[in-house]
C-alpha cells in the first residue's frame, strides 16, 4: 500500500472527508470509528 493510500484510509482522514461531504460530527465520528475498527485493520493485516 503506497503512503498516499494509507494516508487516504487513515481513519481521522476518513472522518475530516466525510465532514467534507458536510456529513454532520455526531455522524461521521461514529463512521470513522467503524472504519478504524472494522476496515483498516483489513487493509493493514499482516503489518505489525
């Protein structure tokens, strides 16, 4: 994974581009944290 495609799945990156799209904070906070947990550790597996 190239560095400007963890920046882009980066979860806080995740929740400032939802705001972005003017998805409201008591939204997208809980979104990006289902990213964090849920996704990013798909893409990341196998890194540690």
């Amino acid at each position: 994974m190239s560095d400007h495609q963890q920046h882009a799945a980066n979860g806080l990156h995740v929740y400032c581009r939802l705001r972005d799209l003017l998805v409201p904070r008591f939204l997208a906070r809980p979104l990006a944290w289902c990213w964090e947990c849920l996704v990013h550790p798909l893409l990341y597996r196998g890194r540690e």
